[in-house]
C-alpha cells in the first residue's frame, strides 16, 4: 500500500485506467482482504482483481528458471491456475474497455 499513491498518480497521469493485483497473497488469514477493502475505499475509480496471485514457491521457481509460471508448472497447480484465472480477468476487462463508448 505504501506506493499506491504514486502508483494511481502515474496511471492518471496517463489518461488510461488501472486496476490493483494482489500478489503474494498469503494461504490464511485476512491480510488480503484488508487490503482490498483499504484499496476500494481509497482508491474507488480503480477496480481490484477477483483473481489473486498466492505466496506460492512455483512462482519464484519459475522466475529463477526464466520461465512463465505456466511453462513452469502444469495445468494443475495452483500457482498456473491463479496466473490463468489473472489472464482471463485481465482479458475481460480489456475487451470492455475496447467496446466501451469512447
């Protein structure tokens, strides 16, 4: 949280829009939802992923390797699935804003 600020500056700055991640999310506990709450409530015009990105090892792993998560771990895992899930979000979004009267 401490670079949201510069972080929404910069995006309205661009004249685009912008939409907050939670990455790193960890397995317990309600740190991830606070966050999102603390993010709805300071920052309205940006939305905040359904998809989350989990504290997971294949994330790291893959990193080191030079690898995308999804070359990295199988259909299966957790980590491929979240990065997926992300995508196809991203991709939603994207689409509405294409279509979207101008």
């Amino acid at each position: 949280l401490w670079a949201m600020q510069t972080t929404v500056e910069a995006v309205e700055d661009a004249g685009t829009k912008g939409v907050f991640i939670l990455n790193q999310v960890p397995p317990r506990g309600v740190e991830a939802d606070e966050t999102e709450e603390v993010l709805r409530a300071k920052v309205p015009q940006f939305p905040v992923a359904k998809a989350r990105l989990g504290l997971r090892k294949p994330f790291s792993s893959a990193l080191n390797a030079g690898l995308a998560i999804t070359e990295f771990a199988g259909p299966k895992e957790k980590a491929s699935q979240e990065a997926v899930a992300l995508f196809n979000e991203i991709k939603g979004l994207l689409k509405c804003l294409r279509n979207a009267p101008h």
